[in-house]
C-alpha cells in the first residue's frame, strides 16, 4: 500500500479532505495530491508526525506511514542520535538488514526479553 492509499483511509475515518485538512493545518489540496500520490515526493517526518498525533492513528497506522514515507518517527530518530556514542548500535543498525525475516524475529524476541528482564 503506498502512502497516499494509507493516508486517505485514516483521513475517510476522520472527515472531509477539507476539515481533516484544517486540523494538520494544511492545504486541502496539498492533502489531495498526498492522497493520490501525485507529488513525486511524501512529506516530512515532522507532517507524517502530525499525521499521527492529529489523526489518532493506530500502531499499525503509523508504522505503515512511516515507512511508505521512508522517514523515522521520533523514537527512531532518537535511536539513531543515540548510536552516535554508542558503537554498538551502529553495528547493530547496519547488520539488520542481512538478517532473514526469520533471524530478525529471533533477534526482536530476544531483545525483547532483555528488556522485560531489565524492567523487573
């Protein structure tokens, strides 16, 4: 699903081109054109974070538009600011994408489990 298809379900779930619009205090039809793809780029990490926090978008909804928009939400950035002194994370950032899908479950279940451990 492209970011345009994502983003005109989440806004029909909201209301009007114009009045979901006034609420990101855009143009509608800046709005339009993101809707249907028609820009030849998606939009800022900062209007995709409006998006979310406007739109009440759920979990799944926002991972899906940050990732067709090909930009970082805020907890991601912040991972990525951190790996400047932290080395490891860096290593960790570019050793991901060689994993399977199946490794990399493997690995998120791990870290998960760390981190549950870590919190008790």
């Amino acid at each position: 699903m492209s970011f345009g298809e994502v983003l005109k379900i989440i806004r029909k779930r909201n209301g009007s081109l114009r009045a979901v619009a006034e609420r990101l205090e855009t143009d509608f039809a800046y709005l339009s054109r993101l809707e249907n793809d028609k820009l030849g780029f998606t939009p800022s990490a900062d209007f995709v974070n409006r998006i979310v926090e406007r739109l009440d978008c759920t979990d799944a909804e926002k991972e899906s538009l940050f990732s067709e928009a090909r930009r970082f939400d805020r907890e991601t950035e912040g991972a990525i600011d951190e790996s400047h002194s932290r080395p490891q994370l860096r290593t960790l950032f570019r050793s991901a994408p060689r994993l399977s899908e199946e490794e990399l479950q493997r690995l998120n279940k791990k870290i998960n489990d760390l981190l549950e451990k870590s919190e008790s």
